[in-house]
C-alpha cells in the first residue's frame, strides 16, 4: 500500500483550502449580484414607496461595517464606519505584536490588547446604526434650504411636515 509523501499532502491540504476559498468568494458574487425583475414585483408606477429591509440592513453591517449604510444610501456615514473598522482592526494588530515582545515579570499578568472591544463596538454600532437608518427611512423629516433671495439676500428655510 503507497502512502502519501509529506508534500503531496500538504498540497493536497492546499488545493482543498484554495477549492474551498474560491466556492465561498463565488457564492458572495452571486449573493451581491442584483436580483432580475419579476412578474410579482411592483412596476415602476405604484405609489408605494419601496422601503429597505431593517433586518437586511443590520445583516449586511455585521458581515462588513459600512455595508449596511451603504445599503440605506448612506454612503458617507459607511465609508467612515468602514474605515474606524478598518483602523480599530489595524490598531489590534500593532498591538498584538507589541504585546508579544513585552517582557512580563512571572507572577504577574500581561496586559491586555483593548482594541477587541473596540473592533466589537464599531461592529455593534454599525448593525444598530443600519437597522435603526432603514426603519427611519420612510419619515418625511421636512425640508432644509439655504440659498439666495431673489435679490441676493442670504436665505434659510426649514420646513417640517406632521
């Protein structure tokens, strides 16, 4: 009976992850593709307006921050939740590398690397912002304008609907 050499495993390891990794990014591909219009959907002419999905929203900003508020057309506000992710995650691995050269006495305990908790709390606030954003997003909050009078006078106006 032939067994395996250690790099044909280690190979055969390899191709498996590789296989794995490609079928995960394919399905992600698909799942972000937009969906075809179907005979069950509204036409463009209803007067309904078509709302985001409060749940889909908070979803999309625990798979990646930012997501979420650039499903709710938010896309300001996700860029910086993507990059506060993007920097408390880059900030955990400067630390963890530092704490790895830290000479601790024994006996006592290492310190800690906080960033965790912050790489959790830009992941909860994004879910909570996202969600909260699409459930507010049928609200008609008024109307804000700022621009010139006819004659050239500076002019604020605000508007709120009830």
């Amino acid at each position: 009976m032939k067994t395996k050499s250690r790099p044909d495993l280690v190979w055969g390891i390899r191709s498996c992850v590789s296989t794995n990794f490609r079928i995960v990014v394919l399905l992600f591909v698909v799942a972000c593709l937009p969906r075809p219009v179907c005979a069950s959907e509204p036409d463009s002419t209803d007067a309904t307006p078509i709302t985001k999905s409060p749940s889909g929203a908070a979803w999309r900003s625990l798979v990646l921050p930012g997501w979420g508020q650039f499903y709710n057309g938010k896309k300001i506000k996700g860029s910086v939740i993507a990059l506060a992710e993007l920097g408390s995650v880059a900030a955990y691995l400067v630390r963890r590398d530092r704490l790895k050269d830290e000479f601790v006495l024994p006996g006592e305990r290492g310190s800690r690397n906080e960033f965790v908790f912050v790489i959790a709390g830009v992941l909860f606030f994004s879910a909570v912002d996202a969600f909260v954003d699409a459930h507010l997003e049928v609200v008609d909050w008024g109307e804000l304008s700022i621009g010139p009078t006819a004659r050239g006078d500076p002019r604020i106006s605000v508007a709120f609907g009830f």
